[in-house]
C-alpha cells in the first residue's frame, strides 16, 4: 500500500467516526458568546476588558471601550488616572461636546 492510499483510507474512517458530544466548557462558552444577543457578547467583553485591565492593558481596554459605544466612560477614566494618550484625546470629542 503507498503513502496516498494509506492516507485516504484514514480519512475515511475518521469521517465515518462520530464525535461524542459534550456539555461545553465554561472556556467554550465565552468564544460562543460572541454568537449570542447583546446581553451575552456585553458580558464577554466586559471580562475581556477586565483581564486587560489586570494586565495592564489599558489602550487594549480603551479599545473594547469603544466597541461598547462606552466612549465617555472610557475618557473619564483614562482622565482620573492619569492615562490620556494621544488617541484617546482623539476621541474625546466623540464623548462629550462640552
């Protein structure tokens, strides 16, 4: 037998193998999340921005910010904590017009 049929005869038995089913993981839920409502994909960028800020990644979270239409919240907080950089100053008409 040569290389390319030993290998078509694997894919046919994988192919006619099933997969058993699982419950999903607590990991597994937060990549689904993002096929979810609002609500759900909220709920994992708000973790996501969590982790970020545990990092120390601040622009990373600044980023997520805006993708959440949070923007003015964003700008406060990079205000208070002395975090303002360039692109955020950028933006901070966006916020607020005052």
């Amino acid at each position: 037998m040569s290389n390319g049929e030993a290998s078509q005869d694997n894919a046919s038995e994988s192919n006619g193998e099933s997969l058993p089913e699982s419950e999903p993981k607590e990991a597994d839920l937060g990549v689904t999340a993002f096929f979810g409502d609002s609500e759900a994909v909220g709920q994992l960028l708000e973790r996501e921005r969590a982790a970020l800020v545990a990092m120390n990644h601040f622009e990373g979270a600044f980023t997520l910010d805006i993708w959440r239409s949070k923007i003015k919240d964003a700008v406060e907080e990079a205000t208070k904590k002395h975090r303002l950089t360039d692109y955020i100053v950028s933006l901070s008409p966006m916020a607020s017009i005052k």
